[in-house]
C-alpha cells in the first residue's frame, strides 16, 4: 500500500521538524506549511490523507481554515487532527464542532500522537468489504465484480484497481502523479501519460450510462462524481 501523506501545518518550524522526523520514521510522506494560506493551496494540490492541524496560526486560524476545508465537497472528507494548547473542554468541543476528526493537546508524546493518527486514518477508510455504489456504477469488493446498470461487465485488474480507488474517494480531483501514486504505488516508475491510457480504457467499460462519471478536470486530473 502507497505511504500515507500527511499535511503538517505549524508555524513554528522546530515543532515542524519534529513532527516531520516523527512521522517519517514512521512510514508517513510529511508535507508542511506554516499558515493556513499554504496548507489550503497544498491541499488542493496533493489532497494529502490527513492534516495535522495548529489550532494557532497566523492570519487565518487553524480552527477557522478546518471550518472551510469542511465546507468545500472537495476537501471535506480530508481527515484532520487538530493540534492545541488549549486544555478547557470548551476548547476542545470548539475543535471537534469545527469539523476535526480528533484533537491532541500540547505537549503530547510521539507515541500518543502516532497513536491517535493511526485510529483517525483507520476510522476515515471504507469498509475493504463494503459495496461501493455512485450513479450507475455498483462495485462489490467481496466479488470483485462491477455492475453497470445491473449489468455484470468485464473489467482488466488494472482498470478495476483504478474503479476502486476513484469510486472510493468521490469528488475530490486527483492529478496524473497522484493517482500513479495511490493506485500503482510510489515505488513504480511509469510514465504520468500511462493514466490517459487506462481512463480511457475504464471509460470503455463504464460505458455510455456511465462513462460520463469520469470527470476530466482542465489543467487538474481526474475526479469520479455523480454531479
């Protein structure tokens, strides 16, 4: 399985560094930012697994950026843990009301930081067993059959994987590199246009009922949506 991004946003750059090291050693990729203007632009782009969040940011607050990711169908279903000071329960109900998925406050341990990561990222995957349905298109992982408008259709292994991921992460656009990178893996050398290939071939499948689900976004990647 592809490595877990996470986007760290601290404008403290020890704090930064630490976290980093901490998650590396742990088999996460690390992007950072250090305001909320720069972790929104890096979301959009890379649509990173989980965000780990300083509640205090400069401008924008981390507590108001987590309160618009959530408002936008693209980047709400980005997990995010929120990092604060504040210990008042107040503080708290303030950080999980704001759309956080969890919260962990400072000091903490890299063990109980690792710890709550790991259950956040656990409780935002799908069932692995789960039917998985947009529009059309009905995808049974048990089986690992598709069905189109009811119709049991044929479909290569790699265009399945492909199905699966798109269908399991709806709305949000992913770029060429990225989907190489969730659907192949990061280890795998292939060129960016290998992606063009196999949408099209999957756009064969889906059919004309469903064809139109695979979205091409200008100048972005590619998204599965029903709207």
């Amino acid at each position: 399985m592809p490595e877990r991004q996470i986007l760290i946003v601290d404008d403290e750059a020890p704090i930064r560094e630490l976290l980093v090291d901490t998650l590396q050693a742990a088999g996460y990729q690390c992007l950072c930012a250090e305001n909320s203007q720069q972790a929104h632009a890096l979301v959009v782009d890379h649509q990173p697994d989980l965000l780990l969040l300083d509640w205090m940011l400069p401008g924008i607050s981390g507590l108001e950026l987590a309160r618009r990711l959530k408002r936008d169908a693209s980047t709400r279903d980005i997990p995010l843990l929120m990092l604060t000071a504040k210990h008042a329960e107040d503080s708290k109900v303030a950080a999980l009301e704001s759309g956080a998925d969890d919260y962990i406050c400072k000091p903490f341990s890299p063990r109980e930081l690792l710890a709550r990561i790991k259950a956040v990222l656990r409780r935002s995957l799908p069932d692995e067993q789960a039917m998985l349905e947009i529009g059309a298109v009905r995808l049974e992982p048990s089986s690992a059959r598709v069905f189109i408008g009811g119709e049991n259709v044929a479909i290569a292994p790699t265009e399945y994987r492909l199905l699966r991921f798109f269908i399991s992460h709806p709305e949000r656009v992913y770029s060429r590199s990225q989907l190489l990178d969730q659907v192949w893996g990061a280890n795998q050398y292939l060129e960016e246009r290998t992606i063009d290939v196999h949408i099209r071939r999957l756009r064969k499948v889906l059919g004309e009922r469903a064809a139109h689900l695979l979205q091409t976004v200008r100048g972005s990647g590619y998204r599965f949506s029903d709207k």
